[in-house]
C-alpha cells in the first residue's frame, strides 16, 4: 500500500452512489402514489376525501421529528447503518400497504415518516462526508432523483391500478424497488464495520478531514443554531416551500378530478410536475456553480429567486385559470420547487464546513421546515368545508389554498434577500487536525 492510498475505492464510491441515488429515488413514491387514489381510497375505507390530507400531513410532521431527533441517534445507527435501517422501515411501512385498513394505512404512514426522515437527513451527509469536492453537483443529482421518485410515483401508480383491478393494494408495489438499495445498504455498512487499515483523504481547500479506524475520537453532538437569524430563515424558507408541495401532492389530483379529469390524467399532472422538479433541481445548482467560477462563496440568490418566481407565476394560474393550461401549471411549479428545494439544501451544507455544525443546522432547517410543511394540507382544505358539506366541488373551490400559497413563495422571496455569500461563521480545518490527519496517513 502506498502512504497516498485514496480513501475511498472505486468499488466502494460506485457503490455509494448507487446507494445515494438508488435512496434518493425511494424517498418521495410513498408520498406521491397515494395523491390520485384519494377517491379510491375514501370509498375503500369509507370516509370523506378531504379527511385524507392527514396521508400527506403525517409524513411531513414525522419527517420534521425524525430529523431534529436523527442526530443525537447512537453513534452505530448514523451514516451507513442508519440509512439501512431508514431502507428497512421503509420497506415494511409499503409492505403494509397490501391490506387498505386504516390502522395499517396509519401504521405505514407513521413507519415510512420516521423511515425517510433519518435517511433524508443522512444522505446529503453521506455526500458531503465523501465526496466534499463535488457538492453541488452531486446535491444537485440528489435533489433531482427524489423529485424523480415522486414523479414515479405519481405517475406510474394509477397506471398499476389499471393493470391490477383497481385495487388500492397497489401502493404496497412500491416496496420492491426499495430491496436492492435496502441490500446495497446492507453490505455497505457491514463492510464500513469491519476493521480496516485506516484510510484518510488527501487534504485540499474546503475538503472535510475524514478518519477511519477504532482509534478515531468519537464525533461532538451537533447543536442546533437556534439562535441564529439566518438559520430561522432557512428553516421557514423551506417550510414554507416544502407546503406548497405538499399541498399540490395532496390535492391537485383531486382538484382536476372534480373538472372531469381521470385519475390517469391528473396522476399525470403530478408526474410532470415532479419530471419538471427534478429537471430543476439538477440544472440550476450546476448552473449557480457555473457562474460562481472559483469563487469561496457564491451567491445562489439569483436563481433562487428565479425559481421562486416560476412558483408565484404557477399558483396564480391555478388559482385564476386552473383550466387554462394545466400542464403548463404543473410545469412551472415543479421547475420552481426543485430549484427552490435544491438550492436551500445547497445553502444549508454550504454554511459550515464543519461536519458538527452542519448536522445541526440541517436538522434544525429540515426538522421545523416539515414541521411547518405538514400544516398546509391538513389544515386549509376543512377551512373550505361549509359545515357538513364539502363546498369544493370544483378545481376553482381550491383557489384560496393556491393563493395562499402564493403569499408563502412571497415570503420566501423577501427572506431571500438574507441569503448572499457572507452567510454563517464557517468551521475551517484547523491545524490540529491536520496534524491528527497525518498521523493516520502514516
């Protein structure tokens, strides 16, 4: 062996991607996939549609809870370990969905939150952990593909329920693919456990020292930056996005439904919303990085905020002219929700360079954010309700909830004018770690 080993293998960085991108793509199908069934799902279990948003809403509540509790879990349960045990739950929670009961609706729902919170919040990890020179591409790449899970799941589920007698059953379909990734998770982690001859990556500037061996110091508890304005804002930026989200998974299909729409065709619409966030949330952090050239800190405002005005643009529409050009709507609002989603998790792990301190502020923004994404759909539509009778009898009905929204992505661009370059105090490397470094590589 040579003193200037690399850290990682070819075969074990192939296989990190695989998994980084295979869990990105798990992530977002149980959220998505229930959306067009929600009628199917009302009459299978016999209760109103719009008491359903809770489907949506629960998820998002638990991912806010997961991901504030994610970083005090046991050392043996973080990165790799953690992420299989995340795939684990994962799996379990579709399986349940085989049999459309409600309390094994409420049990799926409640295992596949907590499942996805841990994994959400350790994959950006695992990125940043081994491939810091490569960040924003790789966020980047992470942010499309779990906006591609949820256009798959949005689009391919009513298209099963054709092909397999309209049963609502069909969501539990969706714990198959999590399997090979669930196993890829698996052999990782048992390989990151076994004793090894310890294996350091060459330092560079911004790159993160990273150590393996037993003799390690054990890593400091991340504290959350409560007390940071711009942390508040990050957290409430992606609150507020992420509800606008929820809100249109949960009820868009439902809203083009009433307007005569099958469940294929507005299925669709979700789909090509979430092909549109995914096209955005590759295409506009490459291309912030671009412009950025050599710079230490760039300012992603910009196209922050060119994202966020493709949102302003598409709520409008839904809320004046939902008829207008639907799939132009969907469009629009899937660009503007994965460059906006993208971005504010570039932000987040560009503000320290410190592992700690970014695990906290992380778990701090994700953690409140989807706690306050989860109120959105649960809450505004039985606004709606005109005693016991449903007053949305049409796609127009759901206008104040889209304008709503539109006020949000308003906020979110006057917050934005606090996110420039200067950002948070950021954790260098310090010499002493350095020299811990070199021990290592000796």
């Amino acid at each position: 062996m040579t003193l200037q080993q690399p850290y990682l293998t070819r075969l074990k960085a192939v296989a990190l991607l695989l998994l980084l991108f295979g869990g990105a793509l798990a992530l977002r199908p149980f959220l998505t996939s229930p959306g067009p069934l929600l009628a199917q799902l009302s009459s299978e279990l016999g209760i109103e549609v719009q008491a359903l948003g809770w489907l949506t809403s629960m998820p998002m509540l638990l991912m806010g809870v997961g991901a504030l509790t994610a970083p005090w879990l046991p050392k043996r349960l973080s990165s790799l370990p953690g992420v299989a045990l995340s795939l684990g739950l994962l799996t379990l929670a579709l399986v349940l969905r085989a049999r459309v009961t409600m309390p094994l609706l409420w049990l799926s729902t409640l295992l596949a939150g907590l499942a996805v919170a841990w994994m959400q919040l350790q994959l950006p990890g695992l990125i940043k952990q081994h491939f810091a020179g490569h960040l924003p591409v790789l966020m980047g790449g992470y942010s499309a593909l779990l906006m591609g899970g949820g256009a798959l799941g949005a689009g391919v589920t009513p298209w099963l329920m054709m092909l397999f007698s309209e049963g609502a059953w069909v969501l539990a379909l969706w714990a198959l693919p999590c399997i090979p990734v669930l196993l890829l998770a698996l052999w990782l982690a048992r390989r990151d456990s076994q004793p090894a001859v310890s294996r350091v990556a060459p330092l560079t500037e911004g790159s993160i020292v990273s150590t393996s061996g037993e003799d390690n110091p054990a890593p400091a508890k991340p504290s959350l930056p409560w007390r940071r304005a711009k942390a508040w804002s990050l957290l409430l930026s992606f609150g507020l996005i992420n509800g606008g989200y929820a809100s249109l998974v949960a009820w868009l299909p439902l809203s083009y439904q009433k307007l005569g729409m099958s469940q294929l065709a507005s299925g669709r619409l979700v789909a090509l919303m979430a092909l549109a966030q995914m096209f955005s949330a590759l295409t506009l952090p490459l291309l912030a990085g671009r412009f950025a050239g050599k710079q230490a800190k760039a300012d992603r405002r910009p196209w922050l905020w060119l994202a966020l005005i493709a949102q302003l643009v598409g709520f409008m529409a839904l809320a004046l002219w939902p008829q207008g050009a639907p799939v132009l709507w969907s469009l629009l609002l899937g660009v503007g929700l994965g460059g906006s989603f993208s971005l504010t998790l570039l932000l987040v792990h560009e503000e320290y360079r410190g592992a700690e301190q970014t695990a906290g502020l992380s778990a701090m923004v994700q953690g409140g954010g989807f706690l306050l994404a989860a109120l959105p759909p649960l809450i505004i539509p039985p606004l709606l309700l005109d005693g016991a009778a449903p007053v949305m009898q049409s796609s127009t009905d759901f206008a104040p909830l889209w304008l709503l929204h539109w006020l949000f992505v308003l906020v979110v661009t006057v917050l934005c004018f606090g996110f420039g370059p200067s950002g948070l105090p950021a954790r260098r490397v310090t010499d002493e770690q350095q020299g811990v470094s070199k021990v290592h590589a000796q």
